[in-house]
C-alpha cells in the first residue's frame, strides 16, 4: 500500500501526479455523468408513466376479438373482489365528428359512467373550467380538452354537434350519420396536448347510440393500488376470468412508447459507460509508461524478496485507488446535484406550452449501485495488463545492467 501511494504521487509528494489526476478526473465525469443522465431518464420515464396512467386506466380488459361486452355489470363485480383493485369502470370508444358553427374537428369519444370512472382515473379531476358530475353529463353533456376547445372556440355553456361517420338511422331523407347536440360541461388539461387536443368524455348511452350498441361496451378499465405492480394484477385478473377475456396492463397497450424510451435508457447507458472505459485507458497507458519508468525499482524489490504477485499487488492497489476515489466522489456529486435539483428544481425547462416546467429526476438506488460496481470492476481490469508487465522484469539482468 504505501509503496502504491508513492507511485501515485510521484517526485513532486503531491497527492497524485498529473496523469493519474487526469485518469482520476476521467472516471469522476465518467461515472457523474452516467448517474446524472441514468436519474433525468428516470425522471422522464416516470413522469410520462404517470402523466399516461392518470389519463388512462392501468389495465384493460376487453374481449379476444375485441366485440362488445354484454355482461359487462357481472365482469365488474368480479373484478372488483380481486385483492389488489380498487376501481373498475365500463368504457365505450368511438372515433366522431365535432361541430362548432364552420369548425370542425375529429375526436375519440369515452363514454363513460362518471363516478365509476373517477375511480380509475384522474383526468375528471383535472378540470380548468366548468364542474361536471354525473347528471350534468347524463343530461346530454360532454367534456373536452383545452386544445380541442380552441380549436372548436366552444367554452362551458355553449352547445356543439357530435356525428358519426359510420353509424347511420333512417330518415324520409334517406340513412343519414347520428348527430346529437351536446352541450359542454367541463373543459380540462391532462398535461399531454395529444390528449388534450383528441379525447373528449360523453355518457356511456350517448356514446352506445352512436356505435348502434345496446347495454354492451368495448373494455373496462381498471386501477390497482400500485402501479408498478398492474402487470402482476392483470396476470391474475386474466386466470380468473374466461378464456374469451384479456386483461392488459398500461405498459402493454402504450408499449411502443415505453419501449423506445427503455430503447434510449439502455444505449444513453452504454455510450456514457464508454466514458469510463477511455478513462482506463488512459489509466493503462499511465501504469505501462510507469513500469518502464520504474524498472530499476521493480527490479530490486524483486531482488529482495518481493514474490511477482507482491509486485502485480501494487499496481491493481494503484488502480483500485484511482477507482475508488473517482467513483466516490463522481457518485458523490451526482448525488448532491440530483438532490439539488429534485427539491429545488435548479435547472428549468424554457418552453412555453412544455407540460414540464424543471428538469424531472428520479434517483433509484440500483443505479447508485450498479454504477460505482462497474466503474471499480473496470478501473481494477485495466491494472492487468501492466500489472502483468512487471513479470517480464528480470531482476539479476536490472541489477548487472
């Protein structure tokens, strides 16, 4: 160990030479950034997941060929025995036409039962304008998005016409679409435009008259106690139910945009992983220049006495220095700004209309931990190679020369 701290500090009795500061400073970016980026994708991923879930349900359950369910009442009631759920509402979805004078926009519509389906989400809960409950969309009411009410320019109070394209009832004019006038009730702002823009909320009969169906829906959604744990619920959910149901989880039927996100998690890792890895490169090149600068030293240690694997135990001591230290204090930093920035919100987002007004971070402990491992396990590897070159080292040949 001592003669380890020698060579790491060099003539000048600094606490390291410049190379090995350089190497130091190498895995201290290295394993600061890794953390720092692994806990901001956390941030975004948990966000969004949340934003997702809250808007919509965390499991779905529909048939296998997806056609109504009739016996929706007696499905709900089962469901709502298992151990883990605490809402279950039906839900009817239709793609339709919305009218506002000459504005026209299109608009997938839920029809849904209001009290049962602030059960399962949060949405009806994040209104800006207007009350809604029950009655008032019963009474031929609807709900809309903040972006879709500036694109109709409808407000609370004020009536617009909802038709179908493809439904169609006879007239003395011939078939024509279902129309209906609705009249909004709520206006709300689910923190993703998409939404926003897209989605509006109508009675479950309002939107069953315009899909032609009777007491039938297309799915239920349901909400679990724990989210992260919903694909578990709907694994159960699906062995208790027929073999003519599927029950899945938010992650199934929003599973491309979690898995590009994962996608980018997984190659943001590696390639800041890689950081690490020049870092030791940098670490070898330093530990061979220095076995040829301490030849002559190494020579007579062996002449002494010390055995091969004393010598090879000064150089992986060395690297597991350099290791340690830079993985401490990169890890350290990562930390403190994280917490910073979790509780102070430092750095924001410039955006108008973002839904994110800061930088989310989310610091999980397996990244605390994982990290540091891979950056010491690396940092000991690299002191192989020239740790391996002190063997060559012919000490009767050192001591003549």
């Amino acid at each position: 160990m001592i003669i380890a701290l020698r060579y790491l500090r060099g003539k000048k009795k600094f606490l390291f030479t410049f190379s090995n500061l350089l190497s130091l400073l190498g895995i201290v970016i290295g394993v600061f950034s890794l953390l720092v980026v692994s806990s901001v994708m956390n941030g975004f991923d948990s966000d969004m997941r949340n934003r997702i879930i809250g808007s919509k349900a965390e499991i779905k359950v529909h048939k296998t060929d997806y056609s109504p369910i009739k016996n929706y009442s007696n499905i709900i009631e089962k469901i709502g025995k298992e151990q883990d759920v605490i809402g279950a509402a039906p839900i009817c979805e239709a793609e339709l036409l919305i009218q506002k004078e000459d504005r026209i926009a299109s608009t997938i519509s839920y029809g849904i039962v209001f009290n049962k389906h602030k059960t399962v989400t949060n949405i009806l809960d994040k209104m800006v304008i207007g009350e809604p409950d029950e009655m008032a969309l019963q009474d031929d009411g609807i709900i809309i998005g903040m972006d879709l009410s500036l694109v109709l320019q409808a407000t609370v109070g004020e009536y617009i016409t909802i038709s179908s394209p493809i439904g169609t009832e006879p007239s003395p004019f011939g078939l024509l679409p279902r129309t209906k006038k609705l009249k909004v009730v709520g206006i709300f702002i689910s923190s993703l435009p998409e939404f926003d823009k897209t989605f509006s909320f109508l009675s479950l009969q309002n939107v069953q008259y315009f899909l032609n169906l009777e007491d039938e829906v297309n799915f239920i959604e349901i909400k679990t106690s724990d989210a992260k744990l919903s694909a578990q619920t709907a694994i159960k959910l699906q062995k208790n139910l027929s073999g003519k149901y599927i029950a899945e989880d938010w992650s199934d039927f929003e599973s491309n945009l979690f898995n590009a996100m994962k996608m980018e998690k997984t190659i943001m890792f590696i390639v800041l992983a890689l950081m690490i890895v020049i870092a030791s490169f940098n670490m070898t090149g330093n530990f061979i220049k220095l076995v040829a600068e301490k030849k002559i030293e190494i020579g007579v240690l062996k002449a002494i006495g010390a055995t091969k694997k004393d010598i090879i135990k000064i150089f992986v001591t060395m690297g597991s220095i350099i290791g340690m230290i830079g993985t401490f204090i990169g890890t350290s930093l990562a930390y403190l700004i994280l917490f910073l920035q979790l509780k102070y919100h430092l750095i924001k987002i410039p955006v108008s209309g973002f839904p994110l007004q800061w930088l989310p971070v989310e610091i999980r402990s397996i990244d605390f931990i994982l990290v540091p491992i891979i950056a010491v396990f690396i940092s000991f590897l690299t002191t192989l190679h020239p740790a391996k070159k002190t063997v060559q080292i012919d000490p009767i040949k050192i001591i003549t020369d």
